[in-house]
C-alpha cells in the first residue's frame, strides 16, 4: 500500500511537473508573441513612410543613372548620327516599381518614343548602346556579338557606326564580335576584321589573321570559334582578338553562323539543321583562358542531343574538386554560365544579339527596362531592400493576424492552468500525509514483530512450566533406577521369552519328527551301525529336556511380566497418565515406547495453543 501511495504520488509530481513546464513555456512563448506582435504592428504602422522612403533613394539612384545613361546615349546617336534629337529618359513609377520610358526630345520639349516613332537607324544605335550598358551594369562577361546591327544605318553613317562601337568598347573593356555585309576595312585599321571566302556549294571558309599574340593566357575572353560540320562548314576556325572583332562578307554565306553557334552554346539554342548534311554531328569549340577549350556537340537522333564539355589543352576533359566538366541534356548547364559567364539577364540576351530580332530592350515593358539597366549594384540593392521589405510587410500581416488568435488560445491555455501553484500545495501536504503514513506503517510493523516475539515467548514459557511440572511429577531416583531395571529386566525376559519360543517351534517340529518315528515299526531291520540312531535318541531325550527347562523359563518370564506390567499401571495411575518425560498422554502398554506419543502435544502445550 505504501508503495502504491509513492508511485501515484510521483506520478501525480511528474504530471504536475510537466504541466508546470508547458505553462513556463506558454509563458515565455506568450511574451515573444506579445513583442512579435507589437514590433509587426510597428513596421506595419510605417510601412508606407518606409516604402515611401525606399522608392525615393530608388527613383534618386536611378535618376543619378538616367543622366549619364542620357548623355552617353545622346552622343553615340548623335555621333553616328548627327543632327538627330538628343535621347531622353523618363523616369515614373508603376505598382510601385520604377518605370523607364525611352524616348527624343523634340525641339518644343515633347518626347517621342524611340522604336514606334523614329527610323530603323536610330532604333539600331540606340540598341547597340543600350546592349553595351547592360553587359557593363549586369556585372557579366563583357562580351557582345551583334549581327548586321549596322544594316538599317546609311552606308555613309557605317563608319561612324563602329567607331562609336570600337571606342565604346576600348573605354569599358567589352569584348565584341560584329556581323556585318559592309566592306570595313575602309574603316579602321584598330579592330581585327576576318573574311568570308567561299561559296556554300563546295563549302565556306574563313580568311583571317592570327590573334594568338594579342592573348595572355589569364586573359578573359574567347580567343576563337571553330566550326566543325555546322551547316555549310566543314571545318572552319575564326581567330578573335580581344578588342572588337568583324566577319565580313556577302549576303547568304554563312556569316550568321557563328552567332547561332554562339547562341546554340550560350542559350541552347540548337536545332538538327545546324549539322552539316551528310555529318553525323556538329561541334563548336570556343577557345578560353588557360588554353582551354569549351565544345559544344549536336548529335542529331542519339542520347542525349547535346553535350558540353570543357578540355584541357591536351585535349582531355577538364575534373576539378571531384566534378568533370561533361554534361549532356537539352538545357545549358549552370557550369556553362558560371565559368563563361554568358547568359541571359532578366531572360534577355544582352551577350549575343539575333539577327531577326536586333531590337534590344526597347520593346520591352517600361518596369523592365527599368531593371536591366539598373542591375548594378546599388539598384539591386534598393530593389532587393524594397522586396524584403514588402515579404516582411507580408509575414507582419500573417504574424498578427495568426498571432492574435494564438495570443488568445494561450491565455485560455494559462487561465486554466493558474491551479497549478495550489495543486502544488496540496501535493506537499499529500506527501506530509504520506511520510506520516510511512512512518506510521513502520511503527505498526515493528509493534507486530514485537507481539509475535511476544506469543513466541509465552509458547516457549508454557512449554517450559508443563516439563517444570512434569518434573516435578516424576519419582525420586532411586525409584527411576528401580523402574529402570526392571525395564531391563522386562526387556531380558522379553529377548528369553523369544528364544523360548523359538525353542517351542523347534520342539514343535521335533514332536513332529518323533511321531513320525512312532510310526516305523517296532522292530526296525536291524542295522549294521546303530551309532547313528543312538545319536538321534540322545539328541530328542536333550531336546525334551531343553523344552522343559524352557517352559519353566517362560513361566517364570511370564509372571515377571506381569509383575512389571502391575508396576507400570501403577507408576501411570501416580503421574496421572502422563509421561514423566515429554507430558505426553500414555498408557501402560506404551509407556517404553516413546515414540508412541512424543509426537502428541503435551497438556500445557494443548492449552497453550
């Protein structure tokens, strides 16, 4: 029982205990609660002052951006252009977000948009800078390859053109590869020009000079494009230097080539009609820095279509920090992009431009023009500190809204729980009880041990005052000694009397014996020897003799029997039936016998029990 009340008291104390600490951590939680709350409900409180303020360093770096973007803008059309209306930007905001009209200014001040209401010639200048601007801004590889760009420019105006382009490029350090039908070499002695020779039939080659020397091997950049079995190319290497680059040549030959190549690499732009009829395959390789090489394969009706790879000069492929540069599928890797480079910003191809659609960015939404020329790095920030700002806006929406009904589930939750310090009382007072009652118990064992020590004692002295009285009852010594021998006496003749009777079967079988001997005829044959016979009738005249001596023997042992047998039930009639020895009930017959009644319980034990 006493354990019982332990184990449910403990187990009382560790449910409490527990429900002490989930009231603890309620508790705590409900205090974080309370401060998310409250901080939520501040920034909420001044979201559109912060918002407010965020836009204005945005629309402030920004405008600090449009007026250099506008005077550079403004002196490359001009330049390539002259007497055209300086390029104006405007600058609003749209859900929010910075919104970038670009567009002239008329004499009068009005404005008029760039690619729906001026020529093709302005369109294209316009681009090519603005291409030039987001390759710098976009932190990227500063590399551009345009083609024909120069194609709705006057021939006259081409000169101009690529002068503004080779200067441009020289100032922010961009690598350019130019496609264009015109004659340049009219032009400029300062950027290398490559040829088209050939005819598609028999197959197109390219005429150039060697830029190896311009190169050091750390260099950034792509020091060639080699073309092998791509479309009217057998195999064909383009060197690049690491200023600005021309392929010049005739309509139709193959010049656009080079850019889809490019685009197949750089974005995956790859078809089946890139491979050379009658070629299994189509490979480009771009040679890098470190004498590297990055190929490219088209492999028509086989899996996978694609494969890029990067290889070391000795021409095995590129493993480094247990990766090989080897990868097959459909879309570019990302190792392409992070080594090269080259790649899409805000899904536009700033790097290489598509002759089909040479309008860079001016098509595009106002809130997108806005960002790809504001990806430089203090825009980015204000953007991404105008993003987080609305997410957190967002989740303090959630964290109050969510966080007022926990607010009041948890304090139900403690009101419920305020019992616990008074359950907490009553759980001491429960185990006072309890010491108490163990303490209590183990008085009332020991007072039961006592009593059984106590009617053990009084058994063992009743047991004592029954053999005191016994004693007592017993006759003097000398009276024991005298019974004691006539008990060996009695026993004596007890051993005689056996021996007697024994002696009476012996008679018994030699009456037996002698009447069968009365029975043989009186005259008996007469015997050659009559030692044995005289023998015999010595030996049954002894055995009458013995068996007279017996019976007087037998007598005799008879009558001291009795005598004994007398003395006993006398001896009995004065201890009152009772063994003087053990206390036990006896008669005279088994007096001697003690183990007769030793197993029965005395008198005084009987009254006793």
């Amino acid at each position: 029982m006493e354990r019982s009340i332990e184990h449910d008291l403990a187990r009382v104390g560790s449910s409490l205990a527990r429900l002490e600490g989930r009231r603890d951590a309620m508790a705590l939680r409900l205090a974080e609660l309370t401060r998310e709350i409250e901080l939520a409900k501040g920034r909420l409180a001044v979201k559109d002052e912060v918002e407010g303020f965020i836009e204005a360093v945005h629309g402030s770096a920004s405008r600090r951006n449009l007026a250099a973007f506008e005077t550079l803008l403004t002196a490359l059309v001009q330049e390539v252009l002259p007497g055209e209306k300086p390029v104006a930007l405007e600058l609003s905001t749209e859900r929010g977000l910075a919104s970038l009209d670009i567009c002239v200014r008329r004499p009068d001040g009005t404005l008029e948009d760039v690619l729906e209401d001026n020529g093709g010639a302005l369109t294209n200048v316009v681009g090519m800078a603005l291409r030039l601007i987001a390759v710098v801004k976009a932190d990227v590889a500063r590399f551009l390859a345009l083609d024909e760009a120069d194609c709705w420019i006057a021939p006259d105006r081409v000169s101009s053109f690529y002068r503004v382009l080779e200067d441009g490029a020289a100032r922010l350090g961009v690598q350019c590869f130019a496609v264009s039908h015109h004659d340049l070499s009219q032009f400029s002695d300062k950027f290398h020009i490559a040829r088209i020779v050939g005819e598609p039939v028999g197959g197109v080659d390219v005429q150039s000079a060697d830029c190896s020397g311009a190169w050091d091997d750390t260099q950034p950049g792509l020091r060639f494009i080699r073309l092998v079995n791509v479309q009217a190319y057998r195999d064909t290497t383009l060197p690049l230097s690491p200023g600005v680059n021309a392929l010049i040549g005739p309509n139709n030959r193959g010049k656009s080539t080079f850019i889809r190549a490019l685009r197949a690499v750089f974005y995956g732009e790859a078809r089946d009609s890139l491979v050379r009829a009658g070629a299994k395959s189509a490979i480009v390789e771009i040679g890098v820095a470190g004498r590297r090489i990055l190929r490219f394969t088209r492999q028509p009706r086989r899996s996978p279509v694609n494969i890029w790879s990067l290889h070391e000069a000795d021409g095995s492929i590129v493993e480094e920090k247990g990766m090989r540069y080897e990868t097959g599928g459909r879309n570019v890797p990302d190792w392409v992009g992070d080594l090269m480079r080259i790649t899409k910003v805000e899904d536009l191809d700033v790097h290489i431009a598509h002759q089909k659609f040479p309008v860079f960015l001016l098509g595009e939404t106002a809130s997108r023009r806005s960002a790809v020329l504001s990806i430089g790095q203090e825009a980015s920030y204000i953007r991404d500190m105008l993003m987080i700002h609305r997410e957190r806006c967002t989740r303090d929406n959630a964290t109050v809204r969510n966080g007022e009904r926990e607010l009041a589930s948890l304090q139900e939750t403690l009101a419920s729980l305020e019992g616990i310090g008074a359950l907490k009382g009553r759980l001491s007072a429960l185990r006072e009880q309890a010491r108490q009652i163990a303490a209590g118990s183990d008085r009332l064992r020991n007072l039961q041990d006592h009593a059984m020590r106590l009617a053990q004692l009084a058994r063992q002295l009743a047991a004592a005052r029954a053999r005191v009285e016994a004693t007592r009852a017993l006759p003097s010594p000398d009276r024991i000694a005298d019974l004691t021998r006539r008990i060996e006496h009695a026993r004596e003749r007890e051993r005689i009397g056996r021996q007697v009777l024994q002696l009476g079967r012996e008679l018994a079988s030699g009456q037996t014996r002698l009447a069968a001997l009365r029975s043989l005829p009186d005259e008996a044959p007469a015997l050659e020897s009559t030692v044995h016979a005289q023998n015999m009738m010595k030996r049954l005249a002894d055995l009458r003799s013995a068996a007279l001596i017996a019976r007087s023997r037998v007598a005799q042992i008879d009558e001291g029997i009795a005598s004994v047998q007398a003395e006993m039930a006398r001896f009995v009639e004065e201890t009152g039936g009772l063994c003087p020895t053990c206390g036990s009930p006896v008669s005279p017959e088994n007096l001697l016998d003690h183990h007769a009644h030793s197993s029965h319980p005395s008198p005084s034990e009987r009254l006793t029990a």
